[in-house]
C-alpha cells in the first residue's frame, strides 16, 4: 500500500504502532500534532486515510472525536485494538528521585495517575503526543523531565525507562478507528459492528423505545454516549456502537430507527476485531 496515513503523534507514538499493524507493513505517515490537524489532513487530501483513537479502557471514550468525524463528515472503515503499556522514560543515566516534571498526553497522564500520585512532589504537564516529547527530551538534553510512552518511542529517541508498565490496570486497551473521507468498502457479509448517531424528540421513553428497537433486531450495544447540541440547549446528539450477526437484523434495525429517530446518522459500516 503506497497511501499516506495520518496519525496523531509522531514516528514511535500509539497512533504510529497501529498503522504498522493495521497495514501490515512499513507505512508512510503524515504526523499531526492535534486530531483537529489530523482531520485537515484528511480533507485536505495530504492523507488518503487516518487512524483515530476513540476510546481506552481506563479513561473512557474519546468523544471530541466522534463529534470531529460526525461534523466533518468522514466515515469509519475500520478498527484496531492495542494493548498500551505506559512507561516512565527519561535521558539514560537520569534516576527516578531526579525527575522533578513528567510531560506527556493527557490520557497518557489519566491511565498512569495511580503510580504518578506515589511522587506528589512531581509536576504534571499536559502535552500534545507521548512520542513528540521522548523525542524533545531528547534534542534539548533536558534533565529533570520525564515522558511517559511505548517501548518503541524509548528505543526511538534512545531514552532510558525508569519504571515500566506504569499505567493503573495492566490490561490497558485502546480501540482506534480508521477513517476515511468516503464510504467502507468492507463486502456486506463482513459487516458487523456500526457506529451510529441520533438526535430524539425531548420526551418520555424516546430513548427506551429505541433500545428496545435494537435488542428486538438483536443488535448487541457496546457503547452509548450523549453529547449536548451546544444551538440548541438540552438537547443531546447520542452517538452508539452496536454489533451483530446478521446484516439482515442490522438493515431492519436502521430502517426504523431513521422513522424514529429526529436526526439519524451512519458514522461507519465495518467489521469487529475486538479481541
């Protein structure tokens, strides 16, 4: 494949290590600093296609992101799971009692905050990609300040690692999505995961109805979150994940729910890899 990816991050960030697997080989990348950055780059055409957190086993779903997909009109082709292992990395020959700064994404931060409280004493800096500050420790020299990040950024920007597996549940995961600016290409019979969004009338049971639409059409919901519509106050956006068996019992499941539904919106059509 000689299509250029969008991640965000840098060479030796998550983002990076699932466009190796997902692809299967040496990818060639666009770095982006912001997923906002990363969105351009996909409607700009710079990239052909982009992969996306979208939520962590820790901290939660990503929600800004599904609203960047929703408002901007891309489409989900695809998912990747990647067990995350957080480790603290600073210069070589730097001890833990040396670090008076840890820098690093803030869900990098969130998933690590059990060992971080240990060191009261350490300050917290919010930054915009793990693997993008391994590498500025690195270029400045810069001592007292540790990263948090994968193995690979450590041997990539050839930093030592203080403590490994720091982050709070061993069994860490994180699902991306691979979006793309046009429609899944994924054949029918392969389809078995969605992700949806719909706006209800404000009344009693409008939600229930729904949910009970999709347990009768035998749809198995995995996620559901609500968003405020910030034009209209109280009002919510509900942005869901189902999976199925039969495409059949998905198609009838859409058809009603775009009759119930006020606003009813296909985000993607593609196939499960949950572990």
């Amino acid at each position: 494949m000689n299509a250029k990816i969008a991640i965000q991050g840098i060479k030796g960030s998550f983002h990076h290590q699932v466009a190796q697997e997902y692809y299967e080989q040496e990818v060639v990348v666009d770095e982006c600093l912001s997923f906002e950055e990363l969105v351009d780059s996909l409607l700009s055409g710079k990239a052909d296609q982009a992969v996306m957190a979208i939520e962590n086993s820790i901290a939660g779903p990503i929600i800004p992101n599904y609203a960047l997909i929703d408002k901007n009109n891309l489409h989900i082709i695809g998912e990747h799971y990647l067990n995350i292992t957080q480790n603290l990395m600073a210069l070589k020959g730097q001890k833990l009692e040396d670090i008076v700064e840890v820098h690093s994404h803030p869900m990098a931060l969130l998933q690590c905050m059990e060992f971080l409280k240990k060191y009261p004493s350490i300050k917290l800096v919010e930054d915009k990609d793990t693997a993008e500050t391994a590498r500025r420790i690195q270029d400045k020299q810069l001592k007292g300040i540790a990263a948090i990040g994968s193995n690979a950024a450590s041997v990539m920007y050839d930093l030592g690692i203080l403590a490994p597996a720091i982050q709070t549940i061993k069994n860490n995961m994180t699902r991306f999505v691979i979006i793309n600016k046009e429609n899944s290409f994924v054949p029918i019979e392969e389809v078995n995961r969605a992700s949806l969004k719909f706006e209800l009338d404000h009344k009693r049971g409008s939600l229930a109805a729904v949910l009970n639409v999709m347990s009768d059409c035998k749809m198995n919901l995995t996620k559901i979150q609500s968003l405020p519509k910030i034009e209209t106050p109280w009002k919510y956006s509900f942005f869901v994940d189902v999976t199925f068996e039969k495409y059949e019992d998905y198609a009838k499941a859409k058809s009603l729910l775009q009759i119930m539904a006020e606003y009813f919106k296909v985000l993607g059509e593609y196939k499960n890899t949950k572990p």
